[in-house]
C-alpha cells in the first residue's frame, strides 16, 4: 500500500510539473511568436507550484530528503545519533502538525470568504485542503520514519 502511495504521488507530481512546463511554454511561445500571451497563465502556475509543493512534502518526507545540518552527528556514537535521529523526526512531526493546525484556519476562512484567484477565479481552499492532508501524511511519516 505504501508504494502504491508513493507511486501515485510521483505521478500526481509529475503531471503537475508537466502542466507547469506546459502553461509556461504555451505562455512564451504565445508572447513572444505571436504578440498574444496565455491568458491566467501567471495564476495557473501559482496555483500549480503550490499544489507540487504540498504533493512533494511526503515524499520528500519519506525519502530524509529534508535539509539537516549534522556538525556533530558524525562524531556521536551510532545508539545517540539515532536517538537524535528519532527526536528530530518527532519535532519535525509535531512542527508539520502544527502547519496543518494553521492551514486548517487559513483554509476555513478562505471556503467562507469564497477567496478565489484574481483573474480566473480559482477558488483556493482546495490547494488548502490539499496542504493539510500533505501535512498530516509528512508528520506521520516523519515519526515513523526511521533515521539513516
């Protein structure tokens, strides 16, 4: 199961960033070949990036691709570096719990408001929704995870 979740991350994030190369293309080749650039293409690829950022965050989660910084680490012995490894995953969990707490304000106020996008329209508490359940997947999975 897991790796059917993963797959189908990769895949929802490589359409997503063959969208982004498309609307921009699309957009450049309409500008400068014919005077008439893509109409909405700046917030479509807003609203794209946003989407492959929140798709991206578990797998990157998953696969310890974070930044860390490990001066010492190298020098503790192998027991204390993963209990430092476990420790730094739960802070890690509860800081993305936390992002999904303020994402589920910010997304409740936006779904009432009926925030959408300036020029085409595109509501925005769906990329909301979609930030949640990418925080909540990555914080499980950063206490789970085990530390290399």
């Amino acid at each position: 199961m897991i790796y059917r979740a993963r797959f189908a991350l990769e895949l929802v994030a490589a359409v997503l960033v063959t969208g982004l190369v498309l609307v921009t293309c699309t957009d450049v080749i309409g500008r400068y070949l014919f005077n008439s650039p893509l109409s909405g293409a700046f917030e479509v690829t807003q609203v794209l990036l946003g989407a492959l950022v929140f798709v991206a965050l578990p797998l990157t989660t998953a696969a310890g691709g974070h930044v860390e910084v490990d001066l010492l680490v190298p020098l503790l012995p192998e027991r204390v570096s993963r209990t430092l490894g476990r420790l730094g995953g739960a802070v890690a969990g509860v800081v993305l719990l936390y992002f999904a707490f303020r994402l589920v304000i910010l997304t409740e106020d936006q779904f009432a408001a009926g925030t959408r996008t300036a020029g085409l329209g595109l509501p925005l508490w769906g990329l909301g929704v979609l930030g949640i359940a990418s925080c909540l997947v990555s914080a499980v999975i950063a206490v789970v995870r085990r530390p290399t």
